[in-house]
C-alpha cells in the first residue's frame, strides 16, 4: 500500500512537472506581452507594479503592422483546410475502413508515408509548382498545401474510428434497406461527430500555426498570423512586446476551440468504439 | 412468408472454405436453427441466406425464385444481429421505425406501425428513449421490433440472446417462440446453444467444418443423432461416448464391465470397432454390487447426475431425486437398451439398427 501511494505521488509529481514544463513558456508569454519594453529587457526583468501594461495590446490592434488583415487570412485557410479535409478525410477513412479496395492497406501506408518527408526538403520544389501553377501568395494555394500534410493524419483519424463502429450496425441499416450513401449520411456520419472534432481541431491548429510554408509561398496579400507576428522583428528593432501581444491574440481562437470541443476532442481521440 | 431453398452453396475466402456445398429446404412458415460451434459456418450461411454476402457457388431460392445477387431489402428480409446493433443516436421510436422512412412512407402512417409493433413488443413507454437508456433485453426487443415492422418473407437471427444472462435468454426465448407462433414468418435462427435450438425449433441443422451433418427435428437429434458429433453436441449432458467391442451375445465390452446389447444393432455392427453411446436418462445406476465406483454426483433439483468409473470406462447416470449416492460408493450399472446407440470408431457415423 505505501508503494501504491508513493507510485501515486511519483506520477502526480512527474505529471506537474510535465505540465510546468509544457505551460512555462505560455506563461512567459503572457507576462511578456504585460511588460513595457524596458521592464522585459532589463535583466533580470522588472516584475514590479510599475512595470505592467496593456500598451502593447493597444498598440498591435490600433497600429499598421497588419494583423487584422493577417487574422482573417489565417481564419478564411484554417477553416477552408479544415472543412476540406473533413470532407475527404471522412469519404478516404471510411472507403479504406470499410470498402475491400484491392492494395487499400497499402493506400493506406502510402498517405501516412508522406508524413514523413520534413517540410524543407518540399517547400522549394512545391514553391516552382506553386508559381507556375499562379497559386504563389493566394489562400486556394495555402490551403492546397496545407491539405497536403493535413488530410493523411485526418484520414487516419477517422479510418481508424470507422474501423471501431461494428459491421452489424451498417449490416442493420442494409438489411433495413439504406443504400450505400445513405448508410453514411443516416447512421454512420451522426455518431461520428467526437472524431471529425478531433480531426477537425488537429486540421485548424495545424493550418492555424504554420510558418514554413507560409513565409515561402505568400508574399503581400496573403500573410498569415504567424507571418505578421514575425515582421515585429524587424532591421533595426524587434517590439518584443507587441510581438508577444500579437502572438498571445493568435493563441487565442485555437484556445477557445480546444475548450469549447474539450470533451469531444477527448472522446474522439480516446474512445475508438461506439457502444450501442 | 416464404419457402427458402439452398441448393450447393458454398462461400470461399480466398482458400478456406466456410460454407461448403449446403443443401437444404427450409418449409413456408418453418422454425428453422444452424446449430454448431464457431467456425462452423452457420454465421456466414445467414449472410449468404440474408444477402449480406454472394455464394461463390450455389444457388438461393425464396418460393423458387433465385435471389443471388439480391441485396437483404429485396429479398424482403429482417434479421436480429447478436450485437443488437440498434442505431445508437436514434431513439427507440426512430430505431424501429428507420426502414420506413427510408421507404418514404408518411410520417403518421409510420408512428401508427411504430405503436403497434412497440405494443406487440410491450416498449410503448420506451420509445422515447435512446438504446444506450435501455437494458440489454430492452434493446433485443427493439431489434426484434426493427425486424417485425418490415412484415418481411424470412426472419433471420443470428446469435440474437448470447450477449444476455441466463434468466433474460430464457424470456427473449419464449417471446421469439410466441412471435413465431403469432406471425407465422418462416424463421432461421443461428445458435451454438444447443438448449436454445432445441427448444425454439421445428427442425435442426447441425453444421460442421462448413457442411450439415444432420437436419432433423430436436427430437429426433436428440434420440437418433447421425454421427458421434452431433451426439456430443446435443444434451446437456451430452451423450456418453464408451469405446468397447461387441461381442456374440451380442454383449457390449467396455474395459471391464459387459452390457447386454438389442438383437437389432447385433447384424449391423457384427466386427466393427465401435463406439457406444447413451444418453445419462438411459444409464441406471444402484446401489450394491461391484460394477463401477462413483466419482462425482451433481444434484440439480428433479435429479441429480452421477457419474461412475470402472476399469477402462466411465458413464454418468440420471438419478431422480437429490443425491442418494456418495463418492467412492461401489454400485450396479445397468443400461436401457432402447437408448443405446452405436457408432462406427473410423466414420463417427451412427450404425443403423
């Protein structure tokens, strides 16, 4: 029993130290966002009364460096992604769950291994396919791309939970005469909802927090919040605060999404199986 | 209702043959169970007979129309699924009433079948209700009323009562009996409960390695089984299998101990290698003499089971009344020679006689 507790305390303890650990730079974050300029440069940083503001909030939204423009651009190809990636994320998943597609197994593999190709080694090549396709500093493009690293994972979200519905369910609806379409729409489609969230959120933070391919295909029109956020460091000064500022505003939409859909993020991540 | 034909199906999966050349008729309004153990193929007879699955030979006929090729809702079937597969984010009401608005039909035509059907099936004050609110014999009715709504030709179950405890298998039992005796529908029920087919059916099929091994009614099964298999299968205990020789007389040598046998299954097995088998009813068991010591006796109420060893054999005995023996008793055993049965050792195969 003394193990027992003692093993309790020994994964409580490590569990704290995993989320200091994880929430520490958030936490810096915020802070640096709070300070005057001066007070977050000293060292070590001035933490005293006098110090705190909300300046830098201020000025990011009122100023001209773009991130309401940036905002919306980032909104209008997170969600395109998203959706996008649902749609054929759900149609793919369930045909390689459920379908005998002759070498679907090997299908399968085959979109996870584009996964494992790292960004920098594409982004050149895909910047030439890009510009001549005139996708170069559009949000079609972005989102063409982003679907490209986007919608492997989706897949396998969801094939995996359509793998865990039971057959007999869409053996039922068959026997009660759906066709094929309707099986999904009627039955298969309205207790999916706890993985196309999950699915759906991973899609969004994924397109939402992108850099790489962003800073490489968009030049003026186009830029996305991670973009904006880096042009405070500019030639000859960085605004340490603003930029702070800026980027705790471009945390907060993914925040929101992943506290309102907590539950449903967890149950579509955890639960595989439908219990009927 | 519907006169359902199989004729030399048989379903493959890439080299393993699960149903292996079927042949059987199943009569208009027939109470007809696929008995067998797992991977004996009666699941996938179900599929095939339901349209879930195509034969990859073989033919289907309902009223002598082939149906290959047909999906279930043309061949105009209803089947209950052992996981009751109820559509888990509809209600009951839904649940039973989803065929219908697939049809098309009007919605108030639908909630009238709906509240006759929840009536039949005694889940009026369910119909509200999600499946996952309902108790595990609760949602079995409401599959059963999935199934009952359609008024199909053929009711195919398949293996409806075994996620449920014993004392609601016994209920759903007598409600799918009385449906049947209500509706008329010719039904096909999958079990590996040999209690559960015999109890419930008109006739049994005995299925093994893809292929029937005897159809018959549960009395005849049970009396007259076609080989050693089905023998062990049907009874609960299931019949005693005793290897020996059968010697003039015609006496049966079992080890130590010799039964007198019926003239009748003398000519049939004169020389071959045999194997007896009884049935616990047919083995009498009293005390005084020296022909076998008791064992184990297990009391069940109106009986009690008692079985007994001697050199080179064993039996168990059903006694009337609770436990009038003791272990390690020495007793006589005698047998009912009208409940004998012989089988060939080699074949398995029950000797006519």
């Amino acid at each position: 029993m003394n193990r027992g507790r003692l093993g309790r305390v020994g994964v409580g303890a490590g569990l704290a130290a995993f989320v200091l650990w994880t929430l520490l730079p958030i936490l810096w974050l915020v802070i640096s966002s709070l300070l005057r300029t001066k007070a977050l440069t000293s060292r070590p940083p001035d933490l005293s009364a006098a110090s705190w503001t909300l300046g830098n909030y201020r000025e990011v939204l009122a100023s001209g460096q773009a991130l309401g423009p940036a905002l919306l651009t980032s909104a209008i190809v997170s969600l395109g992604t998203t959706l996008i990636a649902l749609a054929l994320g759900s149609a793919a998943g369930y045909a390689l769950a459920r379908l005998s597609i002759p070498g679907g197994d090997r299908i399968a593999l085959l979109v996870l291994a584009t996964q494992m190709f790292p960004g920098i080694v594409i982004v050149i090549p895909l910047f030439i396919v890009m510009s001549r396709l005139g996708l170069i500093d559009t949000r079609a493009g972005l989102i063409v791309v982003y679907l490209s690293f986007v919608l492997p994972v989706v897949i396998w979200i969801l094939k995996g939970f359509f793998e865990a519905i039971p057959p007999e369910l869409e053996k039922a609806a068959a026997v009660d005469g759906a066709s094929a379409w309707n099986t999904f729409r009627l039955v298969v489609l309205p207790i999916s909802w706890p993985p196309l969230f999950a699915a759906g959120v991973f899609a969004f933070i994924e397109a939402w927090n992108e850099f790489l391919f962003a800073v490489v295909l968009t030049r003026l029109h186009t830029k996305t919040v991670p973009i904006a956020i880096s042009e405070f460091a500019g030639q000859y000064q960085t605004k340490i605060g603003e930029m702070m500022a800026a980027a705790v505003l471009a945390s907060l939409p993914v925040v929101a999404l992943a506290i309102i859909f907590r539950k449903a993020i967890l149950r579509g991540f955890a639960e595989g199986a439908v219990k009927g | 209702m519907a006169r359902v034909e199989l004729s030399g199906v048989t379903k493959r999966y890439g080299g393993v043959e699960a149903v292996a050349g079927v042949d059987l008729a199943i009569a208009d309004g027939e109470f007809l169970t696929l008995l067998g153990p797992s991977g004996c193929g009666k699941s996938t007879t179900l599929n095939l007979l339901a349209g879930l699955e195509d034969a990859t030979a073989g033919d289907i006929l309902f009223d002598g129309r082939r149906v290959n090729g047909l999906g279930p809702f043309q061949r105009d079937v209803a089947m209950v699924f052992q996981q009751y597969a109820l559509y888990p984010h509809m209600t009951v009401a839904e649940n039973i009433g989803f065929t219908l608005r697939l049809q098309k039909q009007p919605k108030s035509d639908i909630r009238r079948r709906v509240g006759e059907v929840a009536g039949l099936l005694e889940l009026t004050p369910y119909l509200d209700r999600l499946p996952r609110e309902l108790s595990g014999g609760q949602q079995q009715r409401v599959a059963l009323g999935r199934a009952v709504i359609r008024e199909p030709r053929v009711f195919l179950f398949d293996e409806p009562f075994s996620n449920l405890d014993a004392s609601l298998r016994l209920r759903m039992r007598e409600e799918v009996k009385v449906l049947h005796q209500r509706l008329g529908v010719t039904s096909i029920f999958v079990t590996h409960d040999q209690e559960e087919a015999m109890s419930l059916s008109d006739r049994i099929a005995v299925m093994r390695a893809g292929r029937i091994e005897q159809v018959a009614t549960p009395a005849e099964i049970y009396a007259h089984p076609a080989t050693q298999y089905v023998a062990r299968f049907i009874g609960s205990p299931p019949m005693d299998m005793l290897s020996g020789v059968l010697a003039s007389g015609p006496v049966f040598r079992a080890g130590a101990l010799a039964f007198a046998m019926p003239e009748r299954l003398a000519d049939g097995a004169a020389g071959r290698d045999v194997v007896l088998g009884v049935r616990a009813e047919h083995v009498q068991v009293m005390p005084g003499g020296s022909d076998a010591v008791v064992r184990v006796t297990q009391p069940l109420g109106p009986f009690t089971n008692v079985t007994v060893d001697w050199e080179g054999g064993s039996l168990t005995a059903r006694v009337p009344g609770m436990a009038v023996f003791s272990p390690g008793e020495r007793v006589r055993v005698r047998l009912d020679p009208s409940g004998v049965r012989l089988f060939d050792r080699d074949s398995g195969r029950s000797i006519p006689g």
